[in-house]
C-alpha cells in the first residue's frame, strides 16, 4: 500500500500570491501612473513640440487634455495657437490665430500607431473652432498629404467640424471670411489606396457641408453670400443671396478689368460629380441660376475667351443643361448699352474643356433657347433710343423673333441737327414683328456672320424728318450696294421680306418754314440673295427684288432691282411703274420745298428704266399724262405778278401739256440723267433719276432737267 501524497508546500503558495499581488501593484501603479501624469505630459509635450518646430514663431495652449487608453479615446478642449515672434522662418509661416473649444478623437488604433501600420480611428469632432490666416504659407511640401504621413495611412469613420469660423488675408480688412461652418465627412482614407479611389471626394466617400455667411475680396470686387450647402452624395451645390459689388460704379467708362455687380437669389448644382473636382475635372448636370441681376462694364481690351481662363485650373469642363430664370442684364461700355429684362435662357450639352466642338455649336453648347421682356439701348449715342418688348430665340428650330421694336430721336429734329452739326435724318422706326428663319446662330456666334433664310418684318412704319437750313453732312453716305458688300460681318439672307410697310418723309426747306411730306404705304418688299458673301454674290447671282406700295397712298408704284453688292462701281438696275393718278398728289411736297405747285395734270402710266453706280442715274423714262400745268410760287406760296408771268411761259413754252400730244402718237421718252453726290444715300440717287427723266419727259431740256434734280 503506498504512501499518501504530500501536500503542496506553503513556500510555493507563498510565492504565488506574492506574484499575482505584485503584477496587480504593478498595474495599479501604470494606471494611476497614466492616469495621473499621462495627460499632463501629453499636453506639455504638444505645446513644446510646436514652439520647437516652428522656431518660437507659434505658441500653443491647450487648457485640458484627458486620454482613456481603455476605450482609446482622447478629448482636448480649449486649444489656442497665435504668433508670438519671428523667426528664420516668418516667411514661410505666416501670422496664425486660431482658437478650438473642443476636440474629440475616439477609437484610435493604437497598437497599430505602434506597429507603424494604417492607423483606424472611429470619429474625429472638432467643435467651434476659429481661424484667421494673415497668408498663404510659403515653401510648402508638394507631394500629397498621404505622403507626408508617419504612417503608411488613416483611416476615419466619420469628421464632424462644426461652428468653424474662418478668415484669411489683413487683420482689418480680410479678403475671406466664413461666417458659421459645419462640415461632415465620411469614411476618410488618408492612403496612397484612397487617393486612387475616383470615386472620393479628395480623400472622402461623401462630404456635406453647410456654410452661413461669407465674404471674399478681389481685385476691384466684393462678394457676399449668405448660406451655402453642399452634399457629395446628392451631388448638389445650392448658393443662396449672392451679392458681387464693384468698387466703382457701373458706368460707360471702360478701365483695364471688367466690373460687375450681381445680385443672384438662389444657384443650385446638380448631379456634380465633386469627385473630379480633385482631379481638375468639372463635369454637372444642371446648372440653374433663379432672378440673376447683373450690370457690367466691359473693360478696355477684350478680356480672355473662357477656354483660356479655365485650361490652368480644369483639364476638363462638362455641363449637361444650364437654366436662367427671371433675369435682368444691362451691359455698360458699349454704345449699344443694352438693359434687358426678364431673361429666360437654357441651354443643352456645353463643353467647354476638351474643345472638340461642333460646327454647330453655340456659345460652348450644342443648342440654346433664349427669351427676353423689354430690352433697351441706345444707337448713334446719344441721339438714338432703341428697345423691344419680346424676343425668341432657339438654335435647334433656327428662329429668332423681336416684338414691338422701336427706334426714337432722344431729341428735337433742330437738337439733332445742331448736335450733330450738319443735316441728320430724324428717323423713328415702329417694327412690330421681325423674324429670322433659318437663322445660322452658330455662324453668328463663332464666325461673326448673319445667314438666315428669310428675314421677315411685318407692318412696320418709319417716319423720317430732316430740316435743310444746317449744312449737309460732309461724311460719305454708306446706305449704298457697295456699302453693303462692304459691311464688316458676312451677310447672306436668302430672302428679305417686308408686308405692309408706311413710310412718312418730311423735309424742312430753308424758304419755308411748313415743311414738305410724302408718304409711301401698303409698301411690300421682297428681296432675294441679300449677301456679302463672294460665293454667292457676283454678276451672274446678283441681288433681285420687287417693291410694290402707294404714294401719297393714292398712286401705286411698282420696282424691280438688280445689284452685284461687290462691285466697287455700285453699279446697279432699277425698273418699275407708277399706275394712274393726279399729278396733284405731289403738291404736299413740292410747294414747300420747291416752291412751285401743280395745277393739273393726269397721270396714266409712268415706265421708267435706270442704270445707277457711283457717279450718276441715266437710263429712259416714259410718262403718259395729260393736262400738264404748273404754277410758280413767291416766298408766301402765292403767284405773285412775275410768278404768273413765269408760269405762263413755262406752261406755253416748255411744257408739254399731253404725252402723246395727241391720241395714237408714241409716248415722248424723257432722258433721266443726274450726277450722284456721294454724301447722300443711294434713295436719294433714285429719286433725282426720276426726276429727272420727269422733267425731260415734260419738255424741259435735258441739261436743265439734270440741274433741277441735283438741286439740293
């Protein structure tokens, strides 16, 4: 039988217990060791390790520091860091002060920070924080932030700053200030990995943010925003009361920098793809600015194309359809000076970076629709008013449309005269409806040319007043064909089409102060080939067109034209007929301005073919009339003694009182020949023609017909 076992001797259970109270002493001493002299080193070591790096220049407090490595959490609460020196360094770092209430990090991989691999943290929460910047740090890294890491990288759950207050630039006059921020990011992967991801958003998978009240400076400008939001994962931007500012006022006055004032109550950005924005790409999906007012100044010199302003900073630049609702632009600067009411504007596929466009294209955009309210500006500043109550426009139907235009003297008929210091026609044009079809808006946009299929301008009215007592205008007229072919933008019209035109002229001459009118109604033309353009401009393919209307509204004319618009002689053919009338109808005109009336005279058909160019009208006209009789007038517009001596010999001798002189005898042709003065238009040309052929028809010798057309 054996022994019984011994039992455990006392010195080993001695020793036992001794072990387990000296590993639980141990403990207790790390812990009350961390607990009490950890965070207080911590926090000495990050206010030494900044005044160290930074060379005395920054100084750092912070009130409170408590880890929990338990729970690896750390919470540090009233940081300060502000400039207290210079140093080597003061150029490369700028005045800072910034202040953070509060800072809390919580699930920090730490024995990954120990083994130097990707580091995990759970949350970072940063809580009223300020910053102001006095300048942009010089001399910085370039590699990314990824590289410049202890550690391979981060990777946080979620970053939640909120209450941030940010400026940047001079104490007293920064040239940013955010107002309230809040700023929330998720899943942040500070790698090599998530910087490759093309689907982050810099080193994030979604970014919101919420900005109240902000304000930038720039050169000549200041902006102002009230509230700003912005989600990666809605892929929507919204910017709320936008106001720019310039700081000199909108004016004619041009300087080197254009200058804009903008009030913008609401811009939203959709389907932003702000992933790319990282990587120089901008590409959305609607953009759309809600009531933009805005006023500018064109500066002095054409300012860069948008292609050239925005290749530094995007490799690649995409919108998908940009929308304008209820918005107002007056541009200063140009003599036009256009202010254009309740604009309405959208447009489709622009691309602005890579230019492959189009030759289609509009403006960067595949098409655009644009409509407007009443527009107004000024033409021949200051002496003309011009403006509109409607247009349309769409480049995908080729139409554009204006409603109820007007162009209105801004003076006097004599104000006009005197400003200008000579004669001027004082015109004012009434056009309720013109309309392009087949307009080529891409041509006019990109090539500066105005092609269009038919050009239609329906029941307009243009009265003209001039006064003959100022000197005539010394420059050379330029409503000519050879004006045209010399126009300083392509033209090519394929047809013009004018319906139910009035014409009023009246003329002031210096015998009397009643002035002379003439009107022309029921006026329709139509033109054909109206173009600048040497492929389809020439000899072979003139322009053609007809013109029928009513004088005086009693006596219906009919024209035909022919003109090569680049032949430099201006050489051109008209040929039309005048229908039956009393000669009678002219007298409104002629006793004013010429001081002679007719008596009677009938008219039955008047045929008439002229050759005009640059030097004089000549051609044959054919009048058929019967009972021709003329009276001269004194300066009261009565027949004096002498005027009706004068009248009796003109009327006995001169005249022709019939053509034909007797039934059955051929019409006695009237020779026209009238030399052009340049300075007056090419209408002014017609008329001497006629009047001219008139007279020679009449009996009145050829050289004195010539003289009393060219009279002025």
């Amino acid at each position: 039988m054996s022994a019984p076992a011994a039992p455990p001797a006392p010195s080993r259970r001695h020793w036992g217990r001794w072990l387990l109270l000296l590993v639980l002493g141990l403990a207790l001493v790390v812990g009350v060791g961390l607990t009490f002299f950890l965070d207080p080193w911590l926090r000495r070591t990050l206010e030494r390790q900044v005044t160290e790096r930074s060379r005395g220049r920054y100084q750092l407090r912070v009130a409170r520091l408590h880890t929990s490595l338990w729970r690896d959490n750390a919470e540090l609460s009233g940081i300060r860091l502000r400039t207290v020196a210079t140093s080597p360094d003061s150029a490369r770092l700028p005045p800072v002060r910034f202040a953070l209430a509060q800072l809390r990090v919580s699930g920090i991989g730490l024995l990954a920070l120990v083994r130097r691999r990707e580091v995990p943290i759970d949350s970072i929460a940063l809580d009223s924080l300020s910053l102001h910047l006095a300048a942009w740090p010089r001399g910085g890294s370039k590699r990314p932030l990824h590289e410049q890491l202890p550690v391979p990288g981060i990777r946080v759950g979620a970053l939640a700053m909120r209450h941030a207050r940010v400026a940047y630039g001079p104490e007293q006059q920064p040239a940013v200030q955010l107002g309230e921020a809040t700023v929330v990011a998720q899943d942040i992967w500070l790698s090599a990995a998530g910087a490759a991801d093309s689907a982050r958003t810099g080193y994030a998978a979604a970014v919101a943010a919420q900005l109240r009240g902000a304000a930038l400076r720039v050169p000549g400008h200041e902006l102002k925003l009230v509230r700003a939001a912005f989600s990666s994962r809605r892929q929507r931007l919204q910017l709320d009361s936008v106001l720019v500012h310039p700081h000199q006022a909108i004016s004619n006055t041009r300087t080197p920098a254009v200058r804009l004032s903008l009030a913008l109550p609401r811009l939203v950005l959709a389907g932003l793809d702000a992933a790319g924005l990282s990587r120089n790409r901008f590409r959305a999906d609607t953009l759309r600015l809600q009531a933009p007012h805005l006023a500018l100044t064109l500066p002095a010199q054409s300012p860069p194309t948008l292609v050239q302003m925005l290749q530094p900073y995007l490799r690649e630049c995409r919108l998908n359809r940009l929308e304008v609702s209820e918005g107002q632009v007056r541009v200063a600067g140009l003599e036009l000076a256009p202010a254009i009411a309740d604009v309405q504007l959208s447009a489709t596929k622009i691309q602005v970076l890579p230019r492959r466009a189009l030759a289609t294209d509009v403006l960067y955009a595949r098409a655009w629709q644009v409509s407007t309210g009443r527009a107004t500006g000024t033409l021949d500043a200051p002496y003309y008013h011009v403006s509109w109550q409607q247009l349309r426009a769409n480049s995908q139907t080729k139409l554009l449309q204006v409603a109820g235009a007007l162009v209105v003297p801004t003076r006097s008929v004599e104000a006009l005269a005197r400003g200008k210091g000579h004669q001027a026609a004082y015109v004012t044009v009434r056009l309720p409806e013109i309309r392009f079809s087949g307009l080529d808006f891409a041509a006019a946009a990109n090539r500066q040319q105005l092609r269009a299929t038919l050009l239609r301008v329906r029941t307009p009215r243009v009265s003209t007043r001039s006064d003959g007592r100022f000197p005539i205008n010394p420059s050379y007229s330029v409503a000519t064909p050879e004006g045209l072919g010399r126009l300083p933008f392509g033209l090519a019209i394929e047809r013009l089409r004018v319906e139910g035109a009035t014409i009023n002229m009246s003329y002031r001459s210096p015998r009397d102060p009643q002035p002379g009118i003439m009107s022309i109604d029921r006026l329709g033309v139509e033109l054909r080939n109206l173009s600048n353009d040497p492929r389809r401009m020439s000899a072979a393919t003139p322009l053609t067109g007809e013109a029928t209307g009513w004088v005086q509204n009693r006596c219906r004319a009919r024209l035909a034209l022919r003109a090569n618009l680049l032949d430099a002689q201006g050489r051109h053919t008209l040929t039309g007929e005048f229908g039956p009338t009393p000669l009678t109808i002219l007298n409104a005109m002629l006793v004013p301005t010429r001081g002679l009336a007719l008596r009677s005279g009938q008219v039955q058909r008047i045929r008439f073919q002229l050759q005009l160019d640059r030097t004089a009208a000549r051609g044959t006209l054919w009048g058929e009339y019967s009972d021709l009789k003329l009276q001269l007038l004194n300066q009261q517009e009565k027949p004096g003694l002498l005027h009706r001596l004068g009248t009796s010999v003109v009327n006995g001798i001169f005249l022709r009182d019939h053509n034909p002189r007797r039934p059955g005898q051929p019409v006695q042709p009237g020779r026209v020949l009238s030399a052009r003065e340049p300075r007056f238009s090419v209408f002014s040309l017609w008329r001497q023609g006629l009047v001219s052929g008139m007279l020679n028809s009449a009996g009145v010798p050829t050289g004195l017909a010539k003289k009393l057309s060219e009279a002025k």
